[in-house]
C-alpha cells in the first residue's frame, strides 16, 4: 500500500477534512506540524490526518454516541 504524500496549504487542508481555515490555523497555532515554504504554510497529508483523527477521536459527542 502506498503512502499519500500529497501536501497542502491551509485553505486546500480546511477542504480536505471539512473545517474552517481558522480551525486549520488554530491546529498550526497548537502544534500541528507544518512547514514555511516561500511564505507559504505547508502540511503533509500524514499530518493534517493525525491531527484531524486527534480532533475526531477527542470530540465528546462522537464518544456520546459510542463511535468508534
């Protein structure tokens, strides 16, 4: 199985899972990795992933529910 090792910028990671730029800012601003390319934010796919499963996996409704 290969990996995606697409890379995107702040405005094509909010599309990519459905949030807001500003929430994709704020998980910069907390420590998401990233990286300064020309000025411009970078986030690999494996990253924005990890951060978006945190957020997930820590939303108390889905544990209201009993997602997993």
């Amino acid at each position: 199985m290969s990996e995606n090792q697409e890379n995107y910028t702040i405005k094509a990671a909010a599309a990519r899972v459905g949030k807001s730029t500003r929430t994709i800012e704020r998980w910069v601003r907390h420590g998401m990795r990233c990286r300064d390319v020309a000025g411009i934010v970078v986030i690999e796919h494996s990253d924005l992933m990890a951060q978006y499963r945190i957020k997930i996996l820590a939303n108390p409704n889905r544990q209201k529910r009993g997602i997993q």
